[in-house]
C-alpha cells in the first residue's frame, strides 16, 4: 500500500486515529506491519493490505468465502466477452453514453471508494489508464487481493479488505461510492446503505446497484434452491449446480418465443412475448445463459446468485425511504431491469 492510503484510514467503530507499527517497506509501498488505534485494536497489513475484518457473522463469512472463490477462478469471468456485456449493460443502467463518461463523472469527486469492490471486475469496466482521481477498493473477502493483482497497476488504486458495515473511514471521506451488487450481500441492505451513505461529502455522489423483489415463484425457487446450496463448500456448490446452468443452456437453444396473452397477475407475469428461456428466468428459476458466453462464464452468473447466504431483494420504496433518511437526493433510479435498481443519489452541498 502507498503512504497516502493512511492519511485516509481510521479505526472502524471507533474512528480513532492509528498508528502504524513494525512497518516494512520496499520500492516506496508498505508490505507488512500493524495498526494500532491505542485502544487495543491491532489489524494488520499484510501482502501490501491492511485488513480490518473482524465480523462473526456466520452468514456472512459464507457469503465473503463464495465470493473469495468466485472472484478467484478467472478464468470463469475475465477473458472478455463478459465485460462487453457488462460495459454496455453498465452504462445503460447509469445513463451514461460512453465508459470514458463514466470515469469522469467519477473522476471529478476526486476520491472514490468501490464499496465490495470484488476484483474490481465492474470499476475496470471504466477505470484505466487515463484515470486521473484516486480509487480505493474495499471489499470484505480476499477478492481484494484478486482485485490489487487485476488493477494495481493502474495510477491512483489504493486496496483495503474491510466490512461496508465496519468501514475504516471517517464521515465525508469520499466524494462518490460505487457500490455495485454488495449491500444486499451483508447481513442488512439497509444498515448496509447507511454505512456507505455516511461516506459522503456535501455534493458527494452515491452509484449502487440492489436487488430487486421478483415474482412470487421466481423468489420462492430463489430460496429453495440456496437454502441447498449454503452449507456446501463453493467447490461443492459449483458442480451442484452444473445441471442448472445446462438447463438454461437448453432451454436458451430452443430459441422459442411463448406469448403470454394477458396479465397473470397470480404468479407476477406481465403479458407479452417472451423468450422461453427469459420467461423461465424472470418469473420461475434463475437459470441464466448467454449465448455469447462460455458454459464457465454463465455458471459464474448463476453460482454469484444462488451460493452465498445473503442476497437480499428491495423494493423502489425501501430505496427511496433509505435514501431519505440519509439525507440523499434520488438523481436516477433505473427501474428498467427486473433484476435489479440501479441507483445514483448525492448528497446536497
Ligand atoms: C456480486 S460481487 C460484486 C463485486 C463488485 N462490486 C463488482 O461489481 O464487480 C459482491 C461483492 O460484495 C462483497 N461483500 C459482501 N459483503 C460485504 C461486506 N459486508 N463488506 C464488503 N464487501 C462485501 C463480496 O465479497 C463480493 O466481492
């Protein structure tokens, strides 16, 4: 980690200032050492991280190893396909016309932090080269390590491995959060927010992404089949569910359109054409394919979903109140998607 990363850096809970203690360096950047906030809290640095977990959780240990998998078999998401996906489907959730957009919009708050940055795989969709503000990746599991090796390199990147709801920054840190598909992955969505949304500066802007409630079925199989799933190992889990991954393959390769001649409002389906694949997806099981992607790549998409424990859904309302109670003034809420709301919020100045 470099110097600067400490100038930002408190005790989480207490916010007290630390110290750094039996430092070792090397090029510039600190590799190893302690941090102490003179209350008896010790976390460590280590790898050129410092580390601030310390949630008992069970639940959410899970969640942080499925994740530490996940992020850690590349092979299963960073060859590409599924960042041209990914970019594109980015930038419509945001509003934005190009990634360069993007990076400036975050550029020009400056100081960034990606809350649950994961590896970095939605920051990279717009973070490159010609980045010019300062970005820190935080994420609770040791997907930041995977994140440091994927974007470390890039000017102005800074790693810390912590809990969005124990974060090791003061109040008005920051002055933009990207939080893409983590709140909803903690023990609570909304203390979750709040933790976040306390970040910000006066003008400071908030961009996340929360899962969105489904039809009444579609959540039904959602619990099924990860109440199965969560006492598996991720090595487990992954081949479980192989055969889910191959049925939306299947269903996907039918390549049939079934019309929905009227509202079914019993089961949440709106009328209309769908494919039989989508149809299936949104309203029965989550069995995600793409046909532009390797078999690994869309087993990636549906293992994010069903392993880990928590995976709380929302709804508009719950969103906007939370944004309310901090203090938050909506600038967008895309609600085009039945997954998820995107969401870009800021705080007035
Ligand atoms: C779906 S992934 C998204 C990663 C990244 N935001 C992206 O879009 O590429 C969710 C991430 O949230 C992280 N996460 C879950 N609970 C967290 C918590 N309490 N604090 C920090 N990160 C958390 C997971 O470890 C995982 O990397």
């Amino acid at each position: 980690m470099r110097e600067t990363l400490l100038d930002l850096l408190v005790a989480p809970g207490s916010f007290n200032a630390l110290t750094l203690e039996h430092a070792s360096r090397s090029n510039g950047e600190i590799n190893a050492g302690i941090l102490t906030d003179g209350d008896a809290h010790r976390f460590p640095i280590t790898d050129g991280i410092p580390r601030f977990v310390r949630t008992d959780d069970s639940g959410q240990i899970q969640t942080a190893d499925s994740f530490g998998f996940k992020w850690g078999r590349r092979d299963s998401y960073d060859d590409g396909a599924m960042a041209v996906t990914s970019r594109a489907w980015q930038l419509e959730r945001y509003g934005m016309s190009s990634s360069q957009e993007l990076r400036d919009v975050f550029a020009s708050h400056e100081l960034v932090l990606d809350a649950g940055c994961g590896s970095a795989f939605s920051s990279s969709l717009w973070l490159d080269e010609g980045w010019t503000g300062e970005w820190v990746g935080a994420d609770i599991s040791s997907a930041v390590d995977v994140a440091r090796d994927r974007i470390g390199a890039l000017p102005g990147t800074q790693f810390v491995q912590a809990d969005v709801l124990d974060l090791p920054f003061a109040d008005g840190t920051f002055g933009a959060v990207f939080t893409e598909g983590v709140l909803h992955h903690t023990p609570s969505t909304e203390r979750a927010f709040h933790s976040v949304a306390r970040l910000l500066r006066p003008g400071g802007e908030l961009f996340a992404y929360i899962y969105r409630k489904k039809s009444a079925v579609r959540e039904f199989t959602d619990d099924h089949v990860r109440e199965q799933l969560t006492s598996l190992t991720p090595e487990e889990a992954w081949e479980a569910l192989r055969p889910l991954t191959a049925l939306g393959q299947a269903l996907a390769e039918l390549k049939a359109d079934v019309v929905v001649p009227e509202d079914v409002s019993l089961l949440g389906i709106p009328a209309g054409t769908y494919d039989v694949q989508r149809l299936i997806y949104w309203h029965f099981a989550k069995l995600f394919w793409n046909p532009d992607w390797t078999f690994e790549e869309n087993h990636h998409i549906n293992f994010d979903w069903y392993h880990p424990t928590y995976a709380h859904r929302h709804t508009e309302a719950e969103i906007r109140q939370w944004c309310a109670d901090a203090g938050l003034e909506v600038i967008r809420l895309h609600d085009e998607e039945p997954a998820a709301y995107t969401l870009r919020a800021r705080r007035p100045r």
